[in-house]
C-alpha cells in the first residue's frame, strides 16, 4: 500500500470514505487504510436520536489506542446518558460483538467510562463505545483501533548482543567462550537453550531460565559457556529463546573455531614457537599490513608478513606482554594503563608500550630491535618482570 502512487492512494483513501460513509462498517478494510478511516465519524448512519433534549454522545480517544500489556483501559467518553449503560464493543468477523459492559449506569450528565479488554495475543481489533438502554443501543462512537503492542524481546549484553561476539569467531584451545545474558524488554519469565550442533541434531548444553525483575524492562542474567576444546574444530553453537504467547521467539547461531596454536604451519607456527613459554595458547592470526596488535579481550594476537627472525621473535613477544598485561591486569585496561604510566613517568598508551617492550627483553627478544623503549632499568625493569610473573606491581 505504501509503495502505491500518492494520487491511487487518494482515490482509494475517498472510495473507501465513501464506503463508510455508505454505513459499511469500516473494519473489513486492511488495517494501515482502516486505521486512517478510523478517524472518521462514520457512526452518524443509524444513530437513535434519545428522548432527552441535550444531546447524548458518546467518544472513545481520538488517537489509536496503543497498549503495552495485555490489559488494555480504553475510556469511554460520555455526555448526557444519565442512566444508561455504557459498554465496549469489538468488530469480529463481520459484526459488532459486546466484549464489556459497565457494571452500573452513568450517573453524571459528563463521564468517563473506564472500559477493559483484554488480549490473549498481540493484535489490533477495532473498538467503539456504545450506550445501552436495556439491550438497545442508542449511541455509539466512531470505531477506533485499539493494538496490543510490543516492541520484540532482544538480547542485552555488556558483551555485545550476538553471541559469543567478543571473541570474534575464535576461542584458544583449552579455553572456553563465554557471554552473559540478559533479555530486554520481557514482562514475563522466558525459556531457552543453550545448544552445540553435533552430529547432525541440536544438543542442549545448558536450559535457560531468564525472569522478570521488577520495575525494570531487563530480565536476570544467565550465563552460556562452550566447552573447552584442545582439538582445533570449528563448532555451531546455538541460543534459542522460547517464544511465548505475547513474543516471538528468538534465536542465534554462530560459529566457533577452537583453535590450537600446536596445529600452525609456517610463519604462524615460527611465531608460536618465539612465543609458547608464556603465551602457550595464544592465537595468532598473520595479516598483510606492517603493524601488530593485540586483540583485547582475547587471547590472540595479530602480527604482519616479512619480518626477519630477530624481528618477529621481537615483535611477537612484545604483542604476547600485551597478553600477558591483560590476564595480570584482569582485563582492566585503565588500571594497567594507569600503573605503568606511574611507573614509567609516562602518559596514555606509552607506560603499558613502554612495558611490554621490557617484557619482551626478558622473554629473550633481542633488544636491538627496541621500537618504544630500550631503558628497563631499576623500577621499570622490576615493573616488567612483575607483570610477566602475574603479578600487579605497586605504585608509591
Ligand atoms: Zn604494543
């Protein structure tokens, strides 16, 4: 409907106007054309015309009337209807069909009628508000529609909402992935799994259990772990949420290498062996370029083609501190870096530069190859070699 051409959409708009206008009720129509024709006062056809000399009326909201829960109160607006009932109605196949009637008459010549209707799915019905004298309807309002929404339940995490997403497909022999999870925006308790794929069929390594907490639109935490693995293997892992009545449900499937640096070749493997006292289970990813990095918070480095030797001993142990810096430091980027930059008389990435280089000294890489410091004298020596030994090193 969206895509029509503008002037198609104006004849439509007015053919369907006249239509209702023509006393058809106005619900058979597509919702997103009805919803528009909703606004109409197309109650007029029909209307009883009551006894007393004011007018009674009778108005639900003039705007689309959203809910978010399953019970829904739509007001019902009245005027001058002193003694009769007022009531809610729901277009249903073809007819009008009461859904609500008020348990008392209107008493004040200018009231508000809370109704209630309650869903058992998420939907859009169409409503008006009716005035009953017995059993006869003697006013009525323009229909409205009336939606049970809710925007979809999706996953919520410090770690990044796809699964598994910090380790970027990859995981260290012996190691395993691992995510914490909370869903955002469930009103009610959800079930899932945790699933490996294996030999052809889902297994269920872990049933999930996320519920409700109050006030808030987050669910409680659950945690998903793959098993550690010393084969490299690439592995589908799987996290599935349940649907319910109200939501969909939802789910995810990423892949994992369970990577062991034992199964290198080449470069790779050259690079493994400069590193594997203190980085035994490091992964190593070689890429053209001609810097290196380590990718915090994995345990994988990156490193560039071409080097010598000497180079890539020098350059992959200074990328191996790195790690190392990051187990000492538990992940605490900022401790690390305020630490060595004490220690260092240094400021923003150079203390932890600084370091690694002093680090890599003392895993044996050669120091004619210093790119950020060769000066790991006294305190920045002892620094460096704390840190190597896991240990977070002092600062006065
Ligand atoms: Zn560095």
């Amino acid at each position: 409907m969206r895509q029509l051409p503008a002037s198609i959409v104006t004849v439509l708009a007015l053919v369907l106007a006249l239509l209702a206008a023509a006393a058809a009720p106005a619900a058979a129509l597509p919702q997103p054309a009805a919803a528009t024709l909703a606004a109409r006062p197309v109650a007029v056809v029909g209307t009883a015309v009551p006894a007393a000399a004011a007018k009674t009326t009778v108005a639900l909201n003039n705007s689309p009337l959203v809910t978010y829960y399953p019970s829904a109160t739509v007001n019902i607006k009245t005027k001058n209807a002193k003694g009769l009932r007022a009531a809610l109605q729901r277009y249903s196949g073809s007819k009008w069909v009461t859904v609500w009637k008020a348990p008392t008459s209107v008493a004040k010549s200018s009231q508000t009628v809370a109704a209630s209707y309650k869903f058992s799915k998420r939907a859009t019905v169409k409503v008006r508000g009716t005035l009953l004298k017995g059993s006869k309807i003697v006013a009525r309002s323009a229909s409205q529609s009336l939606s049970y929404q809710k925007w979809p339940t999706w996953v919520q995490s410090a770690q990044g909402s796809t699964l598994f997403e910090q380790n970027r497909g990859r995981v260290a022999a012996g190691e395993k992935a691992s995510h914490t999870l909370q869903l955002y925006y469930t009103d009610v308790a959800r079930k899932g799994r945790f699933q490996e794929y294996r030999g052809g069929k889902w297994v269920t390594l872990k049933n999930l259990n996320w519920k409700p907490q109050p006030g808030s639109w987050y669910s409680t935490a659950q945690t998903v772990t793959t098993p550690a693995t010393t084969k490299t293997a690439s592995k589908k892992y799987r996290l599935v949420v349940d649907s319910t009545a109200n939501d969909a449900g939802l789910s995810q499937t990423v892949t994992i290498r369970h990577e062991n640096p034992e199964d290198y070749t080449g470069y790779a493997q050259q690079a493994h062996e400069f590193i594997q006292d203190y980085c035994p289970s490091t992964m190593i990813t070689v890429r053209p370029g001609s810097y290196a990095e380590s990718m915090w918070p994995e345990n994988r480095i990156e490193l560039y083609p071409g080097l010598t030797e000497l180079g890539l001993k020098y350059v992959a142990l200074h990328e191996c501190a790195h790690v190392v810096q990051r187990v000492t430091f538990n992940n605490d980027h900022a401790r690390m870096s305020e630490t060595f930059n004490a220690i260092y008389k240094t400021t923003g990435s150079t203390g932890y530069e600084q370091a690694a280089d002093c680090m890599a000294f003392a895993m044996g890489a050669p120091d004619n190859w210093a790119y950020y410091t060769s000066n790991c004298k006294g305190e920045r020596g002892a620094a460096a070699a704390a840190v190597l030994a896991g240990k977070i090193p002092s600062v006065k």
